[in-house]
C-alpha cells in the first residue's frame, strides 16, 4: 500500500467520528502523492506523514458562566496546536454551536499549510467552543469570553501560540479574550490578533480576509487573460470575510448581486448595496432578509440556494462543506468560470474535484484566504516593534503577500506538471517548507 493510503486509513482509523478532518487530511494528501512518491523512502523512515496528521497538542476545557437570567450556563471550549514547525501556533478561535473536535482539527491542519504559503514564521493552530453568541447581550458575550480566557490564557502567549478571529469572534469577542488575558498574566503583549486599534490591533486586519481574496482572485484572472471588471460575482455569507470581499470586489468593477446567511439568501440584480448589508451585520448584528426592507427592488430567498443564481464568479465566504456537488454542477451550468474560496473549506470534495477536472479557475481556501492570517502575521510585527504601520503600508503588504502566494501555487503546480491546478500547488508550496523545517528538527 502507498504511504499516502496508508496514512489515510490511520487517520480515519485513529480519529473515529471527524468526517470534516477525514476530509481535509484526504484531500491535502490525495494531493501530495506526487511529492510523496518521489521521497518516500525518507518521509517514511522520519515518520513525517505520521507526524504532519497528528496535532501536537489538543487542549479541551470547560467553561462556566452566567447569564442574564443568573444561571449557570456550560459551554465547551478547546485548542488544536496542530503544528510548530515554521513558528508558534497562530489561528483563529470560532465560536459557533456545530464547534467541535473534527471541525478545529480540520481547521488547524489547513491552517498550517495556509500560514506556511504566506512565507511568514507561523504555525499551524486552532481554537473554539460550541458557544452561540447569536442573541446573547454583551454582558453574557463578555462572561463567556472572560471564562474561556480564564482557561486558555496558560496554554498561549506572544511566542508560543496567537489566537484570532473566525466565525463568531470579532473585534467584539477579542477585546474581551484580551482583557481577561492581561488581567490573569499581567502582560501586555500581542498574545491576540484582531485587537482594536487603539490596542495594539493592526490597520487592514478587519478587511484583510475579504480584500486578500480578491487580490489573489485578481491575480489568478489577470494570469490566465480575464479580468473582474463587469462580472457578476455572488458572495456567500454576510460576516467579516463576505461584506469585505464583497468591498473589494466593487472597487475592482466586480458586480455582487448575493449574499447569505444560514436562514437564506438575497439576490439584488441591480448590485448590493453595501452600506445597507454593513449597518444589518456589522451595527444592528441582523438577518440579511432585513435587507429588502431598505432595497424592496431585492428578493429575500429561505434556506440554501444561492449558488443557482447566474453569475461569473462565486466566492463561498460562509463555512465548510455550503458548495456541494449539485451546487457546482449548477454553477457551471450557468458559466461561472471562477470560484475563489473566502471560507475554509467551502466547496465539498466531489465539488473541487470537478471545478479541477473541468479547469475553471479555482483558487482553495488555504491559498486564497490566507490574508487574514497573513495580515494577523503582521500585526504581530508591529506589537514586537511597538509601532504601527499606515493603512497603505499594510495594505500593500498584503498585496504582495497574496500576489506571492498566487505564484507560489502556479509554480509548484507547473514543477508537478499540473499547471492552472491550484489546489495541487497550494498544497505542495505549503507542504514543503513545512516537511523541510520538521525534517531539520529531527525527532519531535
Ligand atoms: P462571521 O462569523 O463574520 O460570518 C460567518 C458568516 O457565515 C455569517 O453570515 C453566517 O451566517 C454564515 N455561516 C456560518 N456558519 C454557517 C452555517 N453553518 N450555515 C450557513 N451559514 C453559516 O465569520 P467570518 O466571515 O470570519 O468567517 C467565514 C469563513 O471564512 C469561515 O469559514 C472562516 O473559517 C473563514 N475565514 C475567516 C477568516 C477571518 O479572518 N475572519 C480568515 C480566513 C478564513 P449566520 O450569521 O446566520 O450564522
Ligand atoms: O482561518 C483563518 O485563517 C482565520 N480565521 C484567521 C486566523 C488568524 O490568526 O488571523
């Protein structure tokens, strides 16, 4: 049996129940057989493939707090510290009640290969809880926060592991992580990213998920003869990375006509207008139907669907697995020639698997929203540096860094004779510096 099956099986073997795991290990490694073939023979005697699947540490805590009715409410709370080859771990917290083992450990696995593509000195690691914070008060929002914290705090710091944002922790959620941090340690030091800017956080991290992806979307068009300019684009999800995608892709002469939450879906032929989604989700933290309230001209659909809206291009920008096999079949169906993922993992595997085999322009999530992470990478830098660098400055950091990522994967998927497959190249490109550095630490 080849090392690459073999792995897979004890994977799926020793992690019973973690389909969404399974799934990205399979994926990741169906991908790098190529590579693995050709050293197999060392990879095998240093136990690298052994070693790449296994987090390092899987940290898992309870957590206490009281709500607005004086009861004790107990919620689950964890962090994956996947891998510390390249740097400490660094990687989101999501707070949202399908939270759980399978899905951090999917999302630190992918996170350490996205952190490696940004050439950055950053791990792999990932955190969260089944908390909902949908309908809870600020004060409940900050108990919890503050008891999650009470925990975590002796397991992360400045070097040794950085959490951020994700699904359900905003600037909101990180001011609270920061502030029950700095109480129980006494430092003040960038242990978060995502901070407000009047403490320590970093010009463009708010938008840097959304406005990265269209950078490295841009360059992916410009690369193969297209450009943005006058398509129509559906964005789906109406949180941090959707509503700052969306921004950029207007800027660049894109067209959005959708967005998504997990109740529906809104279609505006006319373009969305951006200002009445920001008020909904960013000021009065609502459904995306109230957007017909302010745009009657807009249709509010229940439930899922938005991928059978024509378009050009869709950028998936709401979570794992919301882009099946149907839903692609539908979208190229209609002419979609380009999906760029904001989310990790949106697009289920029968569904990549056929953007490849029909060659349309597909950038995987690892590669096309590492500018998030990338953009947390340099806030980090400041902190060290206690500085803080101008929007511009910031901003064309991240530009290289997703122009460098985009030549990183088109490079290594020409090197493996698959050129244009980005998923192949994103994977080998990160793979690499990462097995390098593991290899050069010996046993560990
Ligand atoms: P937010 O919490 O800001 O927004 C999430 C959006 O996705 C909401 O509109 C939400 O709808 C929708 N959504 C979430 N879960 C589901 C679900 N199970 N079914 C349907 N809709 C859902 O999160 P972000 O924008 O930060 O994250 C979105 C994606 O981008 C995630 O996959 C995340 O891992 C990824 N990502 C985020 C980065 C960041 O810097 N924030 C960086 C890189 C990747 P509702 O409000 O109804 O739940
Ligand atoms: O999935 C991701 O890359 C994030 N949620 C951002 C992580 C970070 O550390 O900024």
């Amino acid at each position: 049996m080849s090392y690459v099956d073999e792995i897979y099986e004890r994977v799926v073997t020793q992690n019973p129940g973690e389909p969404e795991f399974h799934q990205a290990v399979k994926e990741v490694l169906d991908s790098l057989r190529l590579v693995i073939d050709a050293n197999e023979e060392k990879y095998r005697k240093a136990g690298i493939l052994e070693r790449f699947t296994e987090p390092e540490r899987v940290i898992s805590f309870r957590v206490p707090w009281v709500d607005d009715n004086g009861r004790v409410q107990v919620n689950k709370g964890y962090r994956v510290q996947f891998n510390s080859a390249i740097g400490a771990y660094k990687g989101g917290l999501r707070f949202h009640p399908s939270v759980n083992v399978s899905i951090l450990k999917f999302l630190g696995f992918e996170q350490t290969l996205k952190n490696s593509l940004t050439g950055l000195p950053m791990g792999g690691g990932k955190g969260g809880s089944n908390f909902d914070p949908k309908g809870k008060s600020d004060r409940e929002v900050m108990a919890f926060c503050q008891s999650f914290m009470t925990e975590l705090y002796r397991h992360i710091g400045k070097d040794t592991d950085v959490p951020a944002g994700d699904i359900g922790v905003g600037g909101r959620e990180i001011g609270f992580l920061f502030g029950q941090y700095k109480r129980m340690t006494g430092l003040y030091e960038g242990v978060l990213t995502g901070k407000g800017l009047n403490f320590g956080g970093s010009l463009v991290r708010t938008q840097a998920t959304g406005y990265g992806l269209i950078y490295i979307l841009d360059e992916m068009l410009k690369n193969n003869g297209k450009e943005l300019t006058g398509k129509t684009v559906l964005v789906s999800g109406s949180g941090n990375v959707a509503i700052y995608a969306a921004e950029k892709a207007i800027e660049l002469g894109g067209k959005v006509v959708a967005f998504s939450d997990s109740n529906g879906y809104i279609y505006d032929k006319d373009g969305i207008k951006l200002d009445v989604v920001k008020e909904i989700k960013e000021v009065r933290r609502g459904r995306i139907k109230e957007y017909v309230d302010a745009v009657p001209t807009a249709v509010f659909t229940e439930g899922k669907g938005i991928w059978t809206i024509p378009c050009d291009i869709a950028l998936p920008c709401a979570t794992q697995n919301e882009l099946d096999l149907e839903d692609a079949k539908t979208l190229l169906a209609n002419g979609c020639f380009a999906v760029a993922e904001g989310a990790n993992m949106p697009s289920t595997r029968e569904a990549t698997d056929l953007f490849v085999e029909k060659k349309i322009l597909f950038m995987p999530g690892k590669a096309a929203n590492a500018g998030g992470v990338a953009t947390s990478g340099l806030e980090q830098s400041q902190n060290a540096l206690r500085m803080s660098w101008t929007f511009e400055e910031v901003d064309e950091k991240l530009h290289k860094i997703m122009v460098d990522i985009f030549a990183k994967a088109a490079d290594a998927a020409e090197r493996y004779g698959v050129p244009g497959n980005y998923v192949t190249g994103a994977n080998i490109a990160g793979f690499e510096k990462v097995v390098d550095a593991m290899l050069a630490q010996g046993v560990c």
